[in-house]
C-alpha cells in the first residue's frame, strides 16, 4: 500500500471532529494504492512510503479524504426497522438538495469461509436467497438530536454485493441519502445477515454517482479488520450489530456525543458477563487462573496443580475459556476441545501455512507419537557425535513411507526434509548457524561464556556483588548458606592476577545463579525416570579484552532422609579426567540454562505476563481510545500462540514436560520464578540490567547507563531499541496527553492499569514496582515496557533458539545423569564413564527422541512468518491522521533502519570479541527488520511466535 499524507486543495469537504459540522479548512487526503490483505487489524497508514502488499486489480492511485460526510440523506430498504418513517424523511431530505452517499465494505475471501460460496466463479443455489440481503449498513452520526438531545436515528440501507475481478476480496455497496443536518459520520453499524462469518477489511462512504465507480474519493474511510459473526446464531446467542468507529482517536472524555453509549456498548461486549462456556467465534476478552494445564481425567500422572490464585503458586492470568470442571478435581478445567481465544486473535490464513497445514498443535500432536512411536526407542540415546552429525549432513533413516505418510503432511519444514523417494524416508534438519560457523565452538570455554552475553538467554549473567557467594535458602533444610567455590579456587583459574576481593571491587566477576531457584525441586525432579537436577553456580571473570573466562561450576545436590547434601566445585583442567568432568558439568549448567531460558525467559516474561495486558485493554480501553490503538499491534497473536502453547507444550505430558529437565515440576518453577523475581518495573531494560548489576545510572553516558561489560551485545544494541521506542511513545502520549491532568483524569486509561494489576497480574497487586500512571512520563514509561517486552524482549530470546539450540549440544534441554563422581559414588557408573568418557557425556544429553523433538519445535519457534509485521513497520503506521503523530512514526522507522546499520556495523568491528571473531555469529537478535523464515534476527511488534 502507497500512501502519501497531504493537505486536500478543497475546503467544502468536512472532517470527522466529533459535533463539529463546519466545513474543515484543509482535510487530510490518502493517496491509496492498495490494501493489506492480511487478516490481522492493521490501521489505516499515512506515510509516503509503501507499505503491504498490493492487491491485485483494484484502485490504484485512489484518493481517500478521511473526514465526515459534508450532507447526505438515507434510504433504508422497506422491510427494516422504522423504513417507512426513514423513506419519508429521505424524500424530504432530497427535495431539500441532500446528497447521496454510497457505502463501500470490502470483504475478504477467505480458505472455507462464505466467500468462497460468493466468488463469481462459483455459483451455489444456496446463494440466491440471500442476493441484497446479506449485509446491512447503519450510519451512526457523532451528533445529538439538537431538539430532543438524544442520539439521532441511524441511516439504514442493505448493501449489494457487486462484480469483482479480485481473488482476494469481494465488495459490497449500499445506498444513502443522508440528511444535510445528519452531521459527522462517526460509525457504522454492521449486521451480517449472511448464514457464515465474513472478514470485514473496511468501510468507505463515497460520493455517490451513476456509473458504479468504486474508486473515486471516499469522504470517510473505516480500517475494520475484523470478523463479523452472523446474524441468526442459533440458540439464541445472536451477536446482533457491530460498531465500527472511525479511525479518528479520542480520550473518554473528547467523545462525540453521538457515539458515547456505543463506545460503552461495545466495551461491555467485550467484557462478556464471566458465565458460560465460550464460543471459537465469541469476542470475549476474560480472565481465569492456569487450571487447565493438567488432564487428571486421563490418569493421576496427568494431575498438576492451579497456577495463579494461591500464595503457593501465584501466577498471572490467562483468557477465560469457561469449559466444564473435572469429575476428578473439581479444581481442574477440563480440556476438551480447542482453547477459546477471541475471534480476531486468531491467526491469518498465512500465519496458518506457517504451521504446516494446520496449526501448532496438529503439529506437535503428531511429531510425538510419530517420533517415539515409528522413529526409535524414546529413552534411547545417539550411539555417536557421528549420528548427531547425519541429522544436518545426510539425513537419519526412518521406516518405510507407508508408515509415516501422515508426517509430510504436517511436518514440512520441521521433521524434514521427507524425501519422495519410494524406499527410505529421511529425517534431515537444516544446519543451525552456529554450526555452519564452528562445528566444535560447543566444545571451546569461551564460546559457553560468549553465548551468556550474546546468545539465546542474556537475561540471566549477573554481578557477582559480594564474596563468599551465600544463599537464601534455609539452611535447615538445604545446608550450608556459603557457597563451596572458595576464594582459593577462583585467584588460581584467574591465573593469580589479582584477588578475588579486588576482582569483586573492580566488577570483574560475574555469575549464572540457578542454585536457590532449582534447589528445592532437586528432589522432585529427581524422582522421575531418566532425568537429574542439580542446584548450580557458575563463575566468570570477566578479561582485558572484554571476553569472560569460564572459571568454576559448582553443582549441589541438598540433603534428603537418606542421603546427606553432596556438593562439588569443578574447574577446567589440562588433567584427562578432569577435563572430562569439566565436560559433564558444562552440559548440566547449560540444561540449567535452557530450562530458565525457556520457562522464565522466555515463556514466563512474555508470552505469559503479556496476556494480562492484552486482556485488559480490550476490556477497559475502547478501540477508540488512543492508547488502545498504540498497543494493538503489540498484542497480535500473542493469545494465540499462548493458546496453543496451553494445548500442546506447556501441558502435562507436553513438549517442554518430555524434554526439559524439570519435567513435570516445569510449570511449577515458572511459578516460584514469577513469585520470586517478576516485577513490572524491573521488566524495563535498563531497570532489568541494573537489577542484575550489568549497568549503573551514570547521566553522562550513552543512554544514561554504564555497562559493566562495554561489549555486551544484547545490552548494546537493545538500548538503541529501547530507547527508539521510548521516543516515539513519548511523542505519542505527549500529543494526547499535554499535562498530567489528562492522564489521572482518563477514566478508561486508569480502569485498564487496575485490571492489569490487580486482576491480570493480581497474585502481585501489592508487590512493589507498579507505577502510579499520574503523568505523561510515567505512562510512557509504563506503555515502553510494555511494548519492549512484547517485541524486543521476546525477539531476543526467542528466534535465536534454532541458531543456537538447534545443535542440541551446545545447549541439551535436559540432562540425564548424575555427574559419576557424585557421593556415594555408584561405582558402575564411574567405571563406565572412566572406561568411555564419550558414551558418559551422550548418555547425560537427551534421547534421540528428546532431542529432534525439540530440534523441531526451536525450528517453528524460531520462523518468521511471511505475513509478520516488524516493530517500526510502516503496516502498523498509527490509526490517528494527526499529522504530529504521523510525523513522529515516521521518525521512528527511520530511526529503526538506522540501527541496523549501526549493527551491522558493530558485527564487522573486530574489536567487539563478543559479537565478531573466527567462527562467531554474529548478534543480529536486535535487527529490527527480517525476511520470512529462519534468519535469527527480525523484531516483530508482538509475542507472535
């Protein structure tokens, strides 16, 4: 779409400004060369860039007036509500020189949906019924009735369908004769009398003439981008009429009279009455607790506890789905059928492909019981690195085609690639980036330490702040408080260059803490079969050059009834044997790692502690309201993805229960995270480094902060993010809000922060680090986290994963066996490990079926989909036509591009050791823009992977 913002050289033509009906003195004109088809609800752009993708066969070159309709009068069809009365006003209204307006809604053809019956290459006999009656138009004016103060009586009409040589889209026009004194159009109401859903791309009213043009210059443009249910549900549930309000943003207060009680009206529709179950085409936004995560009608082994809702598990919350509680646990919802999202988060059509021919979970249903049951024993390991090697060289034999012909029809990229051949299918993954780089880079010290800084999971390196490293876990229970790395061991691997106060003083030492964290689930976890769990600490020093060196692994197993708390420290070592265990315990700390990256990181800080917001803002914030329109893009298929993750990967017996070392306790130790180390505010950047001890307040440096590693790329470049966003939502909040008066006073604004922290994140509502939003900074601040969390954050550390997870041993999601030296030692596992080191270390990794299981589901994960919409993009240019707003979106994606130039040129800057050297990915995590698939860099708007 080619759109270009400039003053229209007629003044007659009014502009929709609520009751205002004096003619405006310059309206604004969109040049429009096409539409976005895509079936996410993209505002209408203003930019003199192009934008989306052309749609083939309509309008180019369109000039649409965003404003009110100057004068016009209706015609409602005789058999509508109040016809008689509306045709004979109309006729007085047209003896008095009224104006005919015609209303165009265009309707996406969508795989299935009605339109494919519509098509004019496809003449169905159930059709011809519903020839000029299957959607009908109601134009709601922004103004009161001057005489009686109520609202005036909306303009009626059905609308037609009409020829189009479009594949994607089929129009639909209406007739209006509108009344001069009818004032601004400020909605229009939607009835679907169809027998189907349709997906409703836009409205636009035009001046009518007598050639059936389409394409001349609209008075008033709607972006609808929504699914309109139909009419005659059944069952007495009938949706009824939708509201869709012109693209012009306004404070609750700032309201057009006229549309006051439908901007309610729709809210409360949204809301939903908390009762019943929900529907797939409902659009109820409403909240529950995670009780459906386990099925204990499927067994006891399928039972876990409620998250959210307790001091034991607290939680944030996710969408109501309303189905029936279990016979078993009455505290349980059943999981029966699909999880309830509202109609307009679920995926596009595109967005669809990307998940094989169905969705995520047909995806992820399949590959388990195809890979366990017709692939190899599911607890077996790889015979050798050389096997490993095959799954990206030449492939991995499977059974013959007959038994897996189910799979190329819904693995195409993931299990792939199944060649066609008739004998032997063949299981083959595409080459993670850091093996194209440096096959042996998993082995080297430095590339461990590197990835802490550059990697898949940056949010978990810390400031060693105080020595001897204590816990906070009782002793009583748990032993010593001190940790056993003593000062000793760490000044000898530092090579003796100085003390270890004097590296505490200088800042040179840093950690990965997963010791109190997992500490407590030791046990548990320990109590499964084919799985182990340590509490762990690891040391890094951090060098001259800006590289860390990997100093000593600590690995604690606490004391139980029977045994008492085992501990060893561990250290590189030229000493066969040692460097052997050295190995071994490198690949327990970084299942450590994989498991806080994909349970806290990842899943907890953004897919989880998004949907809160998500939910809020459609229940409190009406789709007119400014601040909604800023966050829309951010919540794009943020339910969805959620939704999918509750059915087929976050559940009991899911992927990450079958492949991560906590195993069933997974869930459990997102929530003790969340309980333990979530707050809002410290989910901000810059707060979340100075929380770690990665960078201090210093106002003379750039961006306000002193790194304590200069070359840490995701901190370098993730400011240049942060701080991009946090201009342009300044410039935006500022042009709504000019004082703090307005932002305390914003009813709708105020009633969304208290949904989110006291319902949505309500197991927090008196955890501090919630901001009163009492001025224009603090919400900015506020909505910069928000959209920082929901784009940057998750990018990066989520489409990294398949770059560097992908060769599942530079990161095993899961670790197996205990280390063979551990006490009491079994001395059949250290004969065997001392025997065969190699055999040791891949029977500690995960199982063959484990590891292409998960190789499978980082490669999804880690996929662009071709319809993706990146932060800054100009498809998501605002709703609002004000030309202050229009000019600081602008600023923004420029500003965007040119980060990426300074990324690219940091890449190439040999002094950064961290992100540039021999065999180093480069970090491009922080590129704002991708292309489709798997590229490990690309920011979008939203949690939408």
């Amino acid at each position: 779409m080619a759109l270009l913002l400039k003053p229209s050289p007629s003044s007659s033509i009014q502009t929709c400004c609520g009751c205002s009906t004096a003619a405006a003195q310059s309206p604004l004109v969109l040049v429009l060369a096409s539409s976005p088809s895509s079936l996410s609800r993209r505002p209408l752009p203003s930019l003199p860039i192009q934008l989306g993708r052309p749609r083939r066969g309509r309008g180019k070159g369109k000039r649409i007036a965003i404003g009110c309709v100057a004068s016009a009068r209706s015609e409602a069809p005789s058999s509508s509500t109040g016809s008689s009365s509306a045709a004979a006003s109309g006729s007085a209204a047209m003896a008095a020189g009224a104006a005919r307006v015609k209303a165009v809604a265009t309707i996406k053809a969508t795989v299935g949906g009605f339109l494919d019956s519509l098509r004019p290459s496809r003449a169905i006999d159930d059709v011809k019924d519903l020839i000029g009656r299957s959607l009908y138009l109601e134009l709601v004016s922004s103004q009161l009735d001057a005489k009686t103060g109520q609202e005036k009586p909306t303009l009626r009409s059905y609308a037609h369908k009409v020829a189009d040589d479009d594949d994607e889209v089929v129009a639909y026009e209406a007739d209006f004769d509108v009344p001069a004194d009818f004032g601004a159009v400020g909605a229009v109401l939607v009835t679907n009398e169809h027998h189907a859903e349709m997906f409703l791309e836009d409205i636009r009213l035009m001046p009518s003439s007598d050639d059936d043009d389409v394409d001349g210059a609209p008075l008033l443009a709607i972006r609808c981008n929504s699914w309109v249910q139909p009419k005659s549900g059944g069952g007495g549930d009938a949706p009824g009429k939708r509201v869709f309000f012109a693209n012009k943003p306004y404070l609750p207060s700032q309201t057009p009279p006229g549309l006051r009680s439908y901007r309610r009206k729709d809210l409360e529709q949204k809301r939903g009455d908390g009762r019943g179950q929900r529907k797939s085409t409902d659009r109820v936004y409403d909240y529950d607790t995670y009780n459906d995560l386990g099925d204990p009608d499927d067994g006891a082994d399928k039972a876990r506890p409620v998250l959210g809702g307790s001091k034991q598990f607290p939680y944030p919350r996710r969408c109501r789905t309303g189905r029936p509680m279990s016979t078993k646990d009455p505290k349980t919802e059943t999981r029966s059928g699909d999880n309830y999202v509202p109609r307009d988060e679920a995926f596009s059509e595109e967005k669809q492909l990307q998940f094989s021919v169905k969705t995520l979970r047909s995806v992820l249903r399949a590959a388990v019981p195809a890979v366990q049951s017709t692939l190899i024993d599911a607890d077996l390991g790889f015979p050798s690195f050389f096997v490993i090697d095959k799954l990206f060289e030449d492939g991995v034999e499977l059974p013959k085609a007959e038994q897996l012909g189910f799979l190329a029809g819904v693995l195409p990229r993931l299990l792939q690639k199944l060649r066609d051949s008739p004998g032997d299918q063949v299981l083959l993954f595409d080459r993670p980036a850091n093996v194209k780089k440096d096959k042996f880079a998993w082995l080297r010290d430095g590339e461990f330490a590197r990835e802490t800084l550059a990697g898949m999971n940056p949010y978990a390196i810390e400031l060693v702040r105080e020595f001897p490293l204590k816990s906070k876990l009782d002793p009583a229970v748990y032993g010593p408080a001190e940790s056993a790395i003593t000062a000793e061991v760490l000044e000898q691997q530092m090579g003796r260059v100085m003390t270890v106060a004097e590296a505490v003083k200088q800042k040179r030492l840093f950690m990965l803490d997963y010791h109190d964290l997992f500490l407590p689930y030791v046990h548990k976890i320990r109590a499964q079969e084919h799985t182990t769990m340590y509490g762990s600490r690891t040391i890094f020093f951090l060098c001259d050059d800006g590289t860390l060196r990997l100093l000593a692994i600590e690995l604690t197993r606490p004391a139980s009834p029977a045994q008492p708390q085992w501990r060893r420290v561990f250290t590189p070592s030229t000493d066969t044997t040692e460097s052997w265990l050295w190995r071994m315990a490198k690949s327990h700390v970084r299942a450590h790692d994989s498991g806080h990256h994909e349970l806290v990181s990842h899943w907890l800080r953004t897919h989880c502690a998004v949907e809160p917001y998500i939910i809020a803002a459609n229940r409190q914030l009406s789709e007119m309201h400014p601040i909604y329109q800023l966050l829309h893009p951010h919540f794009r298929y943020t339910m969805r993805i959620n939704a999918l993750a509750r059915t087929a990967l976050i559940n009991a017996g899911g992927i990450i229960e079958l492949s991560f070392s906590p195993q069933k306790y997974a869930m459990e130790l997102s929530s003790v995270a969340y309980d333990q180390l979530w707050r809002f505010d410290t989910e901000a950047l810059p707060a979340d480094l100075i929380r770690r001890g990665m960078a201090e307040e210093d106002p003379n440096a750039e961006h306000g902060l002193k790194l304590a590693i200069k070359d840490y790329p995701f901190a370098n470049d993730g400011l240049l993010i942060w701080d991009a966003i946090k201009g342009w939502v300044q410039a935006y909040v500022s042009w709504f809000y000019p004082d703090a008066g307005g932002v305390a006073g914003d009813a709708e604004l105020q009633a969304f922060w208290a949904d989110v922290r006291t319902v949505g994140h309500g197991d927090k509502k008196d955890a501090p680090g919630w901001p009163a939003l009492d001025s224009p900074d603090s919400l900015a601040h506020a909505l910069t986290t928000i959209i920082w969390v929901a784009s940057a954050h998750h990018a990066a550390v989520n489409f990294g994963q398949y770059d560097f997870g992908g060769y599942f041993p530079n990161r095993p999601s899961i670790a197996r066996t205990n280390m063979p030296v551990e006490e009491p030692v079994d001395a059949g596992a250290l004969a065997a490990f001392l025997d065969n080191p190699d055999l040791a270390l891949r029977e500690c990794f995960p199982s063959q079926v484990q590891a292409t299981l998960v190789m499978a589901v980082l490669d999804l994960l880690s996929t662009h989909s071709p319809d993706e919409e990146y932060l800054g993009g100009l498809e998501t240019a605002p709703w609002s036509d004000d030309a202050g707003v229009q000019a600081a979106y602008g600023e923004f994606n420029a500003r965007l591009k040119e980060i990426e130039g300074i990324i690219d040129g940091r890449n190439a800057d040999r002094r950064l050791r961290n992100r540039c050297g021999a065999g180093i990915v480069p970090y491009q995590l922080m590129k704002p823009f991708s292309e489709a698939g798997v590229t490990g860099k690309g920011i979008p708007n939203s949690t939408s992977i």
